[in-house]
C-alpha cells in the first residue's frame, strides 16, 4: 500500500509523533497529494487504514482535508 501511495504524492509525508507516556500515542503524517491526484490518494488511504484497525492498542484515525488549497491532507493516529 505504501508503495502504491508513494505515487500519488507530490512530496513525501512528513510524520511526527508525540512522547510516548505510557498510555497513549499519536502519530500525525502530513501528506501533499499532487494535484488531480485526491480521489486516487483516498481509495489507497483506505485500504491502508483497513490495515491500520487491526493493529494491537489501535484507537482512532482521523483524516483532514486540505482548507486553503495546499493539498496536505493531514491523517492523525492514535494508539494505546
């Protein structure tokens, strides 16, 4: 899935995560999908957040679209 995203994008994700406490974490990956690439890009997020669910302490994904016409779509994780 990886590998099939890669070409949607027109720079790599950018990813940071916060200090892990203990009891939870959260992972932001920050996106720039090329151009006329979107519905291309949300079919491969898709079948990769089907994957992501079964993880072990999986908790929560949330997508954010682009809101001033940058195209960083921004995913947020969290995990126990």
């Amino acid at each position: 899935a990886h590998s099939e995203a890669v070409a949607l994008l027109a720079a790599p994700p950018q990813t940071t995560a916060d200090a892990d406490d203990g009891a939870s974490r959260m992972m932001v990956v920050t996106s720039h999908v090329a151009p006329g690439r979107e519905e291309h890009w949300r079919a491969a997020q898709a079948r990769l957040n089907a994957l992501v669910v079964g993880f072990p302490g999986f908790d929560g994904l949330e997508i954010f679209k682009p809101s001033d016409g940058s195209h960083n779509w921004t995913t947020v994780l969290t995990f126990r």
